[in-house]
C-alpha cells in the first residue's frame, strides 16, 4: 500500500490537520513549518502535538511530510540569505521532534551565482551543523526541477550533498514526480531505467517520500508547473505504474496539484482506489 495525503494548512494547529486529513480519506499529510513565501512562523502547543501524535497511531497515519519554507536557501550567494535559513532550519528541526519519526523536506537551495559545486558543500555544511545522532527526524532533499541555478536537478548532485553529510541516518530524498519529469528524467516511458539510475546513484533506501503530480511541461523542460493528475504531460497511466511500482511500497505520496479541498478529496480516492 501507499499512503496518500495532500498539503494542509497549519493554521487551526496540529490536530485538526489530522482529522482534516482522515475527513479526506487519506493516510498522510504535509505543511508548511512556516510562511513558504514570507518564512514567519507560528508558534506551536506541545498539548496540540502531543494530540496529532495520538491520532497518528490510533488511526496508523503514514509518516508525515513537513515542508520547509521556500523562502530557505543554504547555499544563497548572500551571507545573510544563509545565515537567515540555517536559522530557520535550526528551528523547524527542533519544533519537528514534537511530532517524531516524521519527514521534513526541503528544497536543497539555489545557488545564485557561486556554482554547484560551492553549492553544494554549503547546503552539506549547513546540514552538519544541525543533524544530531539523536533526533527522530528525517531530513529529505527534494529532487528540483532545475529551473535558475537550483540545486538538486539530478541524482549526481543530491548524492554529492548526501556524501558530505556526518549523520548519515538522518537524510534521505523526496522524490517529486513534477520535478524529476521536468528535469529530464523519462518516468513515463522508461520508470524502470530512472529507478535503476536513482539507486545506483543514490540508493533505493533513501527514497523516503514522493511530491505526486502532474506536470504542465515536457520532460527535460526545467518549469516547475505542477498538474492535477492525469491532465499533464505525466499523464494517470504513467502516475499509476509509479504508484503501484513496487519500490514505492509503504512510502508516503503528498498530493501538489492545483487543487481545492474537493480536488483533493478526488485524488486522494483516486489514487487509493488503484490499490484495491
Ligand atoms: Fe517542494
Ligand atoms: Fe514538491
Ligand atoms: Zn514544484
């Protein structure tokens, strides 16, 4: 089975994004740890983690897929830009261990002028400052889609940030179908040959989690634009094999479709029904 949710809003706490998600049928959910444009954050009550962690084990919720806000870059040709986000990260990791052994994905960063490679030994460097032997969390990377001088555009330069990282336990990648397609990767004719690419690459047992859309653009197109499943150029046939590819057993599949809470709830029963 897969567990399948979509992006919630933070805003009316923690629980309540758990009975939303079980309203909706789904078996996961993400948030925003913060503003994803402007970076503030709300604060959070231990007693309304504390409640999401009941429920998540009542009803046996999937991991769950915080995302870090956009507005977080690492490897930013400003020093100020990365002190700002290593800060960020700072926090949203702490606050993460209220609702443990979940996943917090991020978006390895932009590196606006300095290069990959200087980007990527800042986002490694930034990560070691934080990742500690002994928190439950699990950092992803998310798989870009390579538009500017974003990082993480292949499976090359997310394993080159992963053998810099000191906790090696604590990364791991979230695999999202818009980007991976719009940066060139064939998951509709060739699912088999990128799979095979990503675990010689960087291994199979990082794959922690997968962003499930649709994409407006042709592969190899470096937009961006995410699609309602099966009106993109991935197409449901090709979304249906990822789904039901054996590798992606028991992952977590967050829903970024251009959707309302209606839209979602179709997807959600959409997707759930090809596993019956
Ligand atoms: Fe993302
Ligand atoms: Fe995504
Ligand atoms: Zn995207």
């Amino acid at each position: 089975m897969i567990y399948i949710g979509c992006h919630l809003s933070v805003t009316n706490g923690y629980e309540a994004m758990g009975r939303t998600m079980l309203s909706f049928g789904g078996k996961t959910f993400a948030w925003f740890t913060r503003n994803p444009r402007g970076g503030k954050t709300k604060s959070i009550i231990p007693e309304d983690a504390a409640k999401l962690n009941g429920l998540i084990k009542e009803q046996g919720l999937g991991p769950l897929v915080a995302h870090g806000s956009y507005t977080m870059n690492l490897c930013s040709s400003k020093d100020e830009t990365r002190k700002n986000g290593l800060e960020m990260l700072r926090q949203d990791l702490e606050r993460m261990e209220l609702v443990p052994d979940n996943y917090y994905n991020f978006h390895p960063g932009s590196h606006t002028g300095l290069g990959t490679e200087k980007g990527i030994e800042l986002i490694a460097e930034n990560l070691n400052t934080v990742l500690k032997p002994d928190m439950t969390t699990t950092v992803i990377l998310e798989t870009m889609a390579g538009k500017g001088s974003e990082i993480g555009r292949s499976f090359e330069e997310l394993q080159q940030i992963i053998d810099r990282i000191e906790c090696k336990d604590k990364i791991g990648i979230c695999f999202d179908t818009c980007h991976t397609w719009d940066s060139g990767y064939d998951i509709v004719n060739d699912l088999d040959g990128v799979l095979t690419r990503f675990d010689k690459i960087i291994g199979l047992d990082r794959l922690k989690a997968i962003h499930f859309n649709d994409s407006k653009n042709e592969c190899g197109s470096h937009k961006d634009r995410h699609e309602k499943l099966g009106q993109g150029k991935i197409g449901i046939e090709a979304l249906k094999r990822i789904a039901l590819h054996p590798v992606m057993e028991n992952l977590p599949f967050i829903l970024e479709t251009p959707n309302d809470d209606e839209g979602y709830i179709t997807e959600i029963h959409t997707v759930t029904n090809w596993f019956i």
